[in-house]
C-alpha cells in the first residue's frame, strides 16, 4: 500500500490546493485565484479525485492588480470582475470540499499557501486538519532548485501536466508529483504537520499551531533515508 493510500485510514481526504495572490504581503494582500482537489480513497485501494474547485476572487472595491502579477499570472483586473467572485463565497467552496473530515491539506510551499488561506477561512468552522508540505519533501529528495517546475522536469512529468502559475494546473501538477513522490520513496507519512525553512530567512508569515518548522538546507542529491528532516527530528 502506497504511502498516499495508507494515509486516507487517517484523512477523509486529500486537500491539494494552491492559491494566487495579489501580492506577497499576508496582511495586506489577498488570493485572486483559488484551486483545490479533493482526493479520496476508492473501492479498490486507488485514489480518485472527488471533487475539484478554481475560483477567481474580486479584489477590494477600488484595488487594481499589480502589473507584475498579471504578467507572471495572466490574470487581469477585467478577469476577476468578470469571473471573480467575493471572499466569502471562495472560502465556502473550499470549506465544502474540506468535508467531510478531517482532512490532509498539501500544497508546494505550504506555508505561503496555508497563510493565506487560513486568512480566507478566519471564523470558518472546517474541522481538524493536518498539513504536508511538498517543498519540504522535495529539499530531501532532489538538489537546488526546488520550485514545482523543477519537481515536473525531475520525475519527467513535463508532457502529463504543466506548471503555469495558473491555480488549477498547479494542483493537478502536484496530484502527479506527489505520486511520483510516492512511487520514488515510501515516507511522505512522516512529513506531515513538519514544514522545513531557509535557516537564512527563517519562518515566512505567521506559524501554525500544531506544525513543527525545522531549519532545513540544500542537499547535493537524494538525501539517505536516515539523514532526512524527519529521520533528523526522530533521534532527538
């Protein structure tokens, strides 16, 4: 049984989500476009997608995008006035697919992410969650660079999925890289609620109660099952 597998005897479901914001600012920017996947267990022992959600969020009455945003994005002002739809209701989409639960949220860079969402949910009642954080997987497994993009080229994902800083193919790139994951090591149980970070920057945004953040450097290549951040943390 896959590690993936394995962990629904826990979780309800898999929450891989991704979030594109108007800038990097937790307090004073906001996400315009939220994706999510829901991934649950079949019958048979597989995995399936359950449901799936990517919304365009409008921004404060009178607040217009930054221009470097709509670049790397290609989300427009007209986009999200067109498309987008209040805070609320994006934070009640996401929350429907977070039940039943509990659930395991995942996402590449999960803290970013999760700062920001967790902004989005504030007063929400969504139940308990735990967190996975790919990014800090990923630092164990391959060399520097370690953004999605670079996951998809290392387990020869490019002509399956794309990276286009675009929510919706962000999350069913990662559903892919984290089976590849899967398929490449069986310990992505033990990254759970553990989240890596830059020792020369530290904590980015504000901590999560229940994650455990552990400095965690540049590896050279794939990172000997005993010197991994969780084996790391195990022996102390």
């Amino acid at each position: 049984m896959s590690n993936l597998t394995a962990l629904l005897n826990k979780y309800k479901a898999l929450v891989i989500f991704d979030t594109e914001t108007s800038g990097l600012d937790f307090d004073k920017d906001q996400i315009i476009e939220l994706a999510a996947l829901r991934v649950e267990r079949t019958a048979s022992g597989g995995l399936r997608i359950a449901g799936k959600m990517d919304t365009f969020i409008k921004l404060p009455e009178g607040e217009t995008l930054p221009e470097n945003i709509v670049s790397l994005t290609g989300i427009t002002d007209a986009l999200l006035q067109t498309e987008g739809v209040q805070p609320a209701k994006a934070a009640s989409q996401i929350a429907k697919l977070m039940q039943p639960g509990p659930v395991l949220m995942i996402a590449h860079n999960a803290q970013f992410d999760a700062c920001f969402l967790r902004g989005l949910l504030r007063g929400a009642k969504v139940g308990r969650i735990d967190w996975l954080d790919s990014l800090t997987v990923y630092k164990d497994r391959r060399p520097y660079p370690h953004k999605l993009a670079n996951a998809i080229l290392a387990y020869e994902l490019e002509d399956k999925v794309q990276n286009s800083h675009r929510a919706i193919d962000d999350v069913l790139a990662l559903f892919e890289v984290l089976k590849a994951m899967d398929d490449e090591r069986d310990d992505l149980a033990a990254y759970v609620n553990l989240f890596g970070y830059n020792p020369k920057y530290g904590v980015n945004g504000r901590r999560i109660v229940g994650v455990r953040y552990e400095p965690q450097g540049f590896n050279k290549a794939m990172t000997r099952p005993e010197q991994t951040l969780p084996a790391r943390v195990a022996r102390r």
